[in-house]
C-alpha cells in the first residue's frame, strides 16, 4: 500500500531555471512535488522550447503571483535567419529557405525601428485562447482565426553576437509579448525571413538567472538545503513603494480594516509592514486618507 504524501505550509518565491522540454505548469507540478507544497504558482508562462528564470509562488505567495507575470522580462532569442517555418520557431515545419548572408551591422541597422510601443498579432501556434481553446490546439486542425493586434513595449534590444546567419539578440519587453514573432518581424525587415531556434529568459522583475536553481539541482538536496532557497515573500512585490505601521494600526490592518497613516502616503499599491519588519501585506489608499488591506499575507 502507497504511503500518501503529507503536504507542508511553504511559503516564499523559489527562482528556477525552467528546463527546455518542460511546459511551465509541467515544471510548476514538478516542483510543488519535490516540496510537498500544499500551494504552488508560476508567474508568466514559457514555451517548453524556452528555457530560464521562472518564479515559483509558494502559500502567500501566490496572492502576488500577479505582480510577477505583469513585470518586464528579459531574454535572450536565437534567431536564424534565411528560412521561416509554421510555428515562428524550430518545432515548426520549413516554409522558404532564403540565401543569404546576414552581417551584424544589417541587424543592428533594423532593431530601432523595433524598439518602443510596437504591435504584434498574437502567433495562431501560442497558447492564448479563444473559446476557451488555445490558438495551438487550432493551428492543429488546420483553422486560422482572425487574431486581434495587441500593443507591447520593446524597452531594448541588443545585438550579442551573429555568425552564418544565427544571431543572439537580447530582449527586455512588457507582458505578452511574442518573442518568436519579433523574430519573423526582424527576418522581414532583412528580406530573408527568420524563425527563433531558442530562448532563454535571463530575468523577471529584478530576479536574475545567475540566482535560479534546476530541477536536477533540487532532486538531489536534502528537503532543508531547499527550504533555504525560498526568498521571502515580500520579494514578489519589491516595486511597489513601502509604508510601516505602528503596533495597533498593524493589528487592524492584519484584521482587514482600514487604518490612518501620518505623513505622505504613495498612490497605488503599497508594500505595508509592522513597526518591526514584520510584512502584513498590500494596502491601497482610500479617498478618505487611509490605507485599506488588499491582500494580508498570514505568515
């Protein structure tokens, strides 16, 4: 008979290093598995294809797992230039081989004009859904739906390095956007077509790969060795503008009520804390002055 589980209260952001081949809720379970974690959350879905700094939300964690999938991301795209394929990447079958010889100077000519407010059509191989059926799962059968544009924001692009025809460009950009699109839309420009052949996100947020851990990394720890690889909560959030309560301001905050604040107060959400560090959650400030909870971490 299979002893069942016993699942742990953990809390706090673990950064992996998503494997190529994983989906992300593939990885998510993986994780929530090896910590036996009661609740578990990513933040900001990769393709399998892609690899790199996925946040796992933990417990309280995840009421701020939102905060994480809104925030700027940053990658590194391998780009081929001189075929395209069905899918904007390399799962996809070859649709036209160019000839070419792409320099690093033509590269770096067209990425201003790809910097800034852009439009992209979401890609029919993604998995935003419609009907509540990914576009994927359509491209499958064979059916193209008309997709709506949507406007995303390229912060910077930099050339890395480009040798026969494949260049590693890095990207920091907005939620949503495509990077497999902006692949195709850089190929356009040059005239020879692209496709992505891989991806790596380097970072979230102000989390960077150089602190993330793999999947492999974690099977062999002991259960403490993980634990201490949770950052706090808090980091989840680390935007948002701070305030500290006094010792019964805090205790009413923590109980879901309103309480007042002397002194300037931030618009917007804020990171609200006890007197002594302690974090007690998201507050907003209302019209009357005060700072309601939004969301009260109970740790």
């Amino acid at each position: 008979m299979q002893t069942k589980r016993i699942k742990r209260a953990v809390h706090g952001v673990l950064l992996l290093d998503k494997p190529h081949g994983f989906s992300s809720n593939q990885a998510l379970q993986k994780v929530k598995w090896l910590y036996q974690a009661q609740k578990a959350g990513h933040t900001g879905t990769l393709d399998p294809l892609a690899t790199g700094v996925l946040p796992i939300c933990f417990g309280e964690a995840t009421k701020f797992a939102q905060h994480l999938t809104d925030e700027n991301k940053t990658y590194i795209a391998t780009v081929k230039f001189g075929e395209t394929t069905t899918t904007g990447d390399r799962e996809g079958e070859i649709l036209q081989v160019v000839a070419c010889n792409v320099q690093p100077h033509e590269i770096e000519a067209v990425l201003p004009s790809l910097t800034g407010a852009i439009t992209q059509i979401p890609p029919m191989y993604s998995a935003l859904k419609v009907d509540g059926k990914p576009l994927y799962a359509y491209a499958r059968e064979g059916v193209e739906l008309e997709r709506t544009p949507r406007q995303v924001t390229i912060y910077a692009m930099k050339l890395l390095d480009c040798r026969d025809n494949i260049a590693n460009i890095e990207v920091t950009c907005s939620k949503g956007t495509y990077i497999r699109t902006l692949a195709e839309d850089i190929g356009k420009l040059l005239a020879v077509g692209a496709h992505l052949t891989d991806l790596r996100r380097t970072a979230t947020a102000t989390y960077q790969i150089a602190h993330t851990v793999t999947i492999a990394a974690l099977e062999a720890m002991t259960m403490e060795a993980r634990d201490a690889l949770l950052l706090p909560v808090d980091t989840a959030i680390n935007a948002l503008p701070k305030v500290e309560l006094h010792a019964d301001a805090a205790y009413y905050f923590k109980q879901g009520n309103p309480v007042w604040l002397a002194g300037h107060i931030p618009d917007g959400e804020i990171r609200v804390y006890s007197e002594a560090g302690l974090f007690l959650g998201v507050g907003v400030q209302l019209a009357n002055g005060r700072i309601a909870p939004k969301r009260v971490v109970n740790l």
